[in-house]
C-alpha cells in the first residue's frame, strides 16, 4: 500500500472545527470485548488465551503506531550534529529554519512535507523536555497571521498558539512536560505538554514568493532557549552527538518503510519504551490495561522471550491484523466527509479514543493543525469520479464567491483539460 503523499492528489485548507470519539460492546460466548475508537479488545482480567493475545496485539498495534511513528520520525528528523536547512533537519530542542526552501511542488522526495506550501513560511522544532522545559520566544508578527501547532508523541494537537489564541503580539512560552514541578518567570507563559517528546511548528503568513525576505525576517526571531538559559545570550551548540545507526532522512515514507519492516518483538518492545516518558491518556485507560496483558507496559521493557511458542504465534497473528488495521484506515480515512471528490475529516489532530483514525492519518501523514486554525480537503479524483493521472491537465475551479465545497455544494470541483 502507497502512503497518501504518493498518491495523486489535491489538497486545500480552509478553517474549521470537529471532534469525535466512540464505544461499543460485545458478547461473543464466554468472552465480552468492547471496540473503542475501532479497536476491539476483551473486557477479561489476568492471563490471555491465545485468541484473547492476538486481539488484544492487533489493538496494540494500532494504539501505538503514531507514537512509534513519532519516534522513529523524530530520530531520522534530529540526526544530524547541527541544523541542515537543505535537509530540513536540526538536532532535538533546536529550531529547523527550513522556510527560505520550500517546495513549489508536490513530492514524495522533498524535505518534511511533501505537500506544496504556497502562502505561509514555517520553522519546526523537536523538543525533548525530560530535563527541563524549552521556551519559545516569539516577536510581534506585524499584522501577518501566524499559528505554532504543537503535537505530542501520540499525534494529539494539545494546543496552538498565534493569532487566534495569544494574538499577534511577542511573547514567551515554556513548553512543560509531564511531571516537572519548577517555577517560571513571570514573563513566560506556562504551555503543558502531555508527553516529553513534542513537535511544534510554527507558520506564518507570506504573500506570494516575493514576500519571503520579510517574511523569513520575522522567523529569524523566533529563538528556542533551555528554561536554565532564559535570560541569557543563549546560543546553542555548534554540535551535538549523532546516533551512528540513524540516518538523517526527513521524509515520512522513510519512516513508514522502517516500521513496515520492524518484527513484533521490536515493534511492542519499542512501543513499550516510549511509554515511559510519553504516558497514554487517562481516557486510554481500557486499552492500556489490557495491552498489559501480553507484556505492554509503559517504561518496561517487553519481553519477547518469556512468551511461549503459542503466544508468540497469536501475537504476531495479532501483529499482522494490526498492520492490516492501520493500511485500511488510512486508505479511506474513518468518518471522512465526501462532497464533489473532495474528502475531508474534521477532527485531524484532535483524535480523543479514536484510534483507527489516528493510526490512519498517522500513516498519511498525521502532523496537520487543530481544526479550529485549519481543515484539510483532499481529492484523488476529478469531478466526475475519474482518479488523476499525469496525462491529463487539471483545472481547479472557484466558482464566483464561492467557498469550501462542502459549505457551497457543488461550486469548487476540479476537471480534466
């Protein structure tokens, strides 16, 4: 299966707001289960049976693929020495200042995105705040729109800040992970993050390519600083250690194919280890305590080989009917709207306890904004049902005043020419 950027498509963003969540419950024989978000586990207690592990190891699959996702994109991402703006890379807690080169057009080689981003120039950053909190300094935009979208190591939005929430005026703001008890300035704003790892990216307006320099301008003071540095004339590392087994690779299918080829062992155990420092969401609680069950554990490490032959075999059964799981739902994206070929989901980003979708948008390319900043329509046909192809040439039509296609039903379609 191709992840979505290789796909022939369009994309659109315009402003928005959804959300959604769902849980349903089952009797079947002697064993009641109940599905959570599209994942089905038992609502059993104490050792599985070997049909209970390989459910409960295909939910775990699909619970954890954007935190592995997250963390696998994160090493390849911050796997240089020094900040690389040809790449698109930067060490952890250090700003990628990738907005003087980014694409006109789409592909699955560019750096980061591999959609085109015509009207606004960003700066993202990975942040490890398990030692201290990173603080953002942000200058007055001047009038120009901008939103940082924050995301946490399971591919939640859990805030934003920019126009719409904190204005357009400077400002500092602590990013804070879990568990730390410290003291702030009073000039730095308190941003809790749910998990120690974090992916923010920080996007604002541009008018056209000739806007750029001033633009880019702005940008160039934004700073990130350590919460021990505050204060001072911080600059950060000229270079930093390099795992010598992590290649620097921006792209997201390079990512996918990693995972696409972890074993189940690797894939649970590094799964488990991530928990540690990134904690699921009270509402994750059912799923949690029964991924407990075949050894899934936050912070533990998972232990493949104290499994008999019988489970191993029913979780990597399991393991499998996750990873077809996870294909699916991001082949047709659960609770898309369809309208004049263009689909469109109003809760990207703000997932709750549902989890296929999640999982879904996380393979095709999950970091979007909150839906209160930006909704994202794609189309992989033209208007009469047709996929594109690159034989033909395509017009994207605006009909007069109209809007998003789904508040003006047919007014905005695309045709072959």
């Amino acid at each position: 299966m191709k992840p979505f950027w290789m796909l022939s498509i369009v994309v659109i963003i315009v402003v928005i707001l959804a959300s959604v969540g769902y849980v349903t419950s089952t009797t079947q024989g002697a064993s009641t289960t109940q599905t959570i978000g599209g994942i089905t586990i038992p609502t059993t207690t104490g050792p599985p049976t070997p049909a209970e592990a390989r459910q409960i190891a295909a939910a775990a699959y699909v619970f954890g693929y954007p935190l592995v996702f997250v963390d696998v994109l994160k090493e390849h991402q911050t796997a240089v020495p020094a900040p690389n703006a040809t790449l698109g890379v930067a060490p952890i807690n250090q700003l990628i200042r990738v907005y003087q080169a980014q694409p006109t057009t789409a592909s699955p080689n560019v750096p980061r995105v591999p959609y085109p981003n015509v009207d606004a120039s960003q700066i993202p950053a990975w942040l490890n705040l398990t030692k201290e909190p990173m603080v953002l300094s942000v200058p007055a935009a001047n009038g120009r729109y901008y939103v940082v979208q924050m995301e946490d190591a399971w591919m939640n939005d859990f805030s934003s800040l920019g126009s719409r929430t904190t204005g357009n005026g400077s400002g500092a703001f602590a990013f804070v992970g879990p568990g730390w008890n410290g003291t702030l300035p009073s000039n730095v704003t308190k941003i809790q993050a749910p998990t120690n790892t974090v992916e923010f990216n920080a996007r604002l307006q541009q008018n056209g390519p000739a806007d750029l320099p001033a633009a880019a301008a702005i940008l160039d003071n934004f700073t990130l600083t350590p919460l021990s540095a505050w204060g001072t004339n911080y600059t950060p590392p000229a270079t930093v250690p390099v795992m010598s087994n992590v290649s620097a690779d921006p792209r997201p299918f390079t990512s996918y194919a990693e995972i696409a080829n972890m074993t189940p062992d690797v894939y649970y155990g590094r799964m488990a280890t991530i928990m540690g420092g990134n904690p699921p969401y009270t509402a994750d609680k059912p799923v949690v305590d029964q991924i407990a069950r075949i050894g899934i554990i936050p912070g533990t490490p998972f232990n493949w080989n104290r499994l008999n032959a019988t489970m191993q075999e029913a979780i990597g059964q399991g393991y499998q009917n996750g990873i077809a799981q996870v294909n699916a739902a991001a082949a047709h994206w659960p609770g898309v709207v369809v309208e004049n070929g263009w689909n469109t989901s109003y809760n990207m980003g703000t997932y709750g306890t549902n989890y296929t979708l999640r999982a879904g948008q996380s393979m095709g390319w999950a970091f979007f904004n909150l839906p209160q900043d930006a909704l994202y329509s794609l189309s992989y046909t033209n208007a009469t049902g047709v996929p594109y192809s690159g034989a033909n040439n395509y017009v994207l039509h605006f009909a007069n005043n109209s809007t998003h296609p789904l508040r003006q039903p047919g007014q905005f379609r695309t045709q072959s020419t």
